[in-house]
C-alpha cells in the first residue's frame, strides 16, 4: 500500500532512478553486448540470468576464470575475470550472463604472481578422487554449458545455471576439485562436469526473483508478441515495476552499508583498545625484567594473550561483516544485472514500434 511507502518528489524520483538503474546496472553487466531477449519459460515467468562462479579452496596461486558465450546474433563475447580488476579478485570471481546465452565456454588459468603469463587448469577425473585427464597429453579443463552436445565429455544443456567451481592446487597443478550446478532441474542428471560429494556443503540456489516476480505481475513478455504497440507497452510496464522493485533493494543495501560501517566503527574502538592494553602490557613487562622478573614475565605473558585475542576477535569480525557485505552486494548486483535487461527490452520494443509506424507523407 502507498501510505507504508515514503513519498519521493517525482522529479527527484525520476533522476534518482535513472542514476541507480543505469549506473549499477551498467556496472554488473560488465563486459557483456546488450541481450537480445529475456526467454519465457512455461506459466509466462521470465527465466533469471545465468550465474558462474569460481571460488578458491586454497590460496597457493593468483587463478582466473575465463568465459565464452554467444549472444544470439551469432557473435562470441569473451570475458575474464584477470582482465576485470573492478569486479574480480585472484581467487574468487562472479559473471553474470543473459538468460538468452548459449554454448557458453568456461575455462580457467593458473597465473604466477609478477607475470603476464598464465598456465591453463589441467583437467581432472573429479568421480575417481581428482585424478588427472591424460590423452596422450595434459589436457586442460574445458567446461561447455547450454550447448545440447551430448556426447562431449564436458558438455551440458542445462536449462538454468547457478554453476560453482571450487579451485585448489599450485601453479603447475591447479585444478577443479569440486562444480555444482544448483540450478539444474530435479529431474535433470548429472553433466559430466558435476561432481560434489559432500552433500552438507554443497551450494544452494540464490536466485533473487523478487524483480522477475514483479515484472510478470505486471505483464506476461509473450502477451504483446506480433503487435508492437501492445509489445512496447508491455515492455514499459515491466521496466517501471521493476525499478520500482529495484529502489526496494538498493535502499536495503543502503542500510546495510550503514550498519556495517557502525558495525567497524565499533570494530575499530575495540581493536584499537585491544592494541593498546597489549603494547602497554609489553612496554611494562620489558622494564620489569629488570627489577621483578616474576612480575615482568606475568606481564609479558598477559600482552602476549591480550595481542592473540585482539587479533583473532578483529579476524573473525573482518570475516562476518565480508561476508554480509558480500551476499548484499551480490543481490544487488543481481537484480541491477535484471533491470538492465529489462531495460534492453524496453529499448529493443520502442525501436521495433519506430520502425512499425508508418512515414509521414508530405
């Protein structure tokens, strides 16, 4: 209901929206070309983007995953995330695709710390303990996802992917240990690729459809097919509801943003006092060993303890605020990626219905 909504000035609504909208929802498409359609699955629901990730089981070496698809116009995008340094670390990277992407080319790279060069991840046999792949020669690790070749050993015709790989390994001997495909259907096998034994840690779903729900609600995509002005019209009331869904999630970011910086502010006081109750501990151990031994040692004993817990409360803390900030900023990149599709739509329905009007005559 409107009266549990504040009221936003329209003016102020509308450039508010536009900065949010095309701003993140630039940032999270990345190197991707402009979609070319959002697929309907079956009841009219809009199928969600696709989501690849690559997690780090170890830290022996920099990796970084590299990504191939078509985007339905008959042209290769490529991306990887040793090229992306706005949205990709040395261990651990996120690509979201269009639901419309297809033959979808994963590979992945082991590289040496202070060089350009980069070694490919040597497939393994993940069903037989990771044993590696030999050919008649080391053969890299090639995962096909959407491509409906069935007889290839890495292949897969998934209808959604939500794929994890989890990389482990030195440079010369990186590999996949573990991909799931939390997406895949119940009644769907296997792919080659998938092997996750430990059923407790395997990866759930995260799929935010909280956008999708409110753009169908708004207007089923296939409704306006073959009339233009319908079709753009349909376009128009699923961009607005879902923006209006997305100023839902970015005022939650928001507010998480600003919890989590009360969170290390408080974070900081405690660690800084921490630091400070040790080093004057130490200070007072190092005269006393001079004069009182016993005591001094009692002291130097008491910083020592005072430092280790300090230090370990300060990790743990780092540790739970990153990962909230990530699940946040990861929903929301979600959900911007959502709106920017959307919005390719809408662009794609007001140019199909220009070009239905008929010219003006002199």
């Amino acid at each position: 209901p409107s009266r549990l909504r504040p009221q936003v000035p329209r003016r102020a609504s509308h450039s508010f929206l536009h900065a949010w909208l095309f701003g993140s929802a630039s940032a999270a498409a990345g190197f991707m070309a402009p979609p070319l359609g959002l697929p309907v699955v079956s009841g009219s629901r809009t199928a969600p983007p696709l989501r690849l990730r690559m997690v780090a089981g170890d830290l022996l070496c920099p990796r970084s995953m590299e990504v191939e698809w078509d985007d339905g116009r008959g042209e290769r995008q490529r991306w990887s995330s040793w090229e992306d340094a706005l949205g990709s670390c040395w261990h651990e990277a996120v690509k979201l695709l269009p639901s419309s992407a297809t033959d979808i080319r994963v590979r992945f790279f082991a590289h040496a710390p202070g060089s350009s060069k980069a070694w490919p991840v040597r497939a393994v046999d993940r069903r037989s303990d990771c044993a590696w792949v030999q050919d008649g020669a080391e053969e890299s690790e090639v995962i096909w996802l959407r491509t409906g070749r069935q007889g290839s050993r890495s292949a897969s015709c998934h209808r959604g992917v939500d794929a994890v790989f989890e990389l482990r390994g030195p440079l010369h001997r990186c590999y996949v240990r573990r991909a799931w495909n939390s997406a895949r259907e119940p009644h769907q096998r296997l792919a080659p690729w998938e092997w996750w034994e430990d059923e407790a840690s395997r990866p759930a779903l995260e799929q935010d459809r909280a956008l999708l729900e409110a753009a169908d609600g708004a207007a089923p995509l296939d409704v306006g097919l073959g009339d233009p002005q319908l079709y753009y019209v349909c376009t128009r009331k699923r961009l607005c509801a879902a923006v209006r869904e997305l100023l839902v999630v970015h005022r939650q970011t928001l507010d998480g943003l600003r919890d989590l910086d009360a969170r290390m502010t408080g974070q900081w006081l405690s660690t800084n006092t921490g630091n400070t109750a040790s080093a004057g501990l130490g200070i007072a151990s190092a005269v006393l060993l001079f004069t009182m031994p016993p005591v001094g040692i009692g002291l130097g004993t008491c910083a020592a303890v005072a430092s280790g817990l300090t230090f370990a409360g300060d990790s743990i803390a780092d540790y739970a605020n990153l990962s909230s900030l990530r699940a946040q900023l990861s929903r929301d990149a979600w959900n911007a990626f959502i709106a920017a599709e959307l919005a390719a739509e809408w662009l794609r329905a007001r140019e199909a219905l220009g070009a239905a009007m008929p010219a003006p005559t002199a």
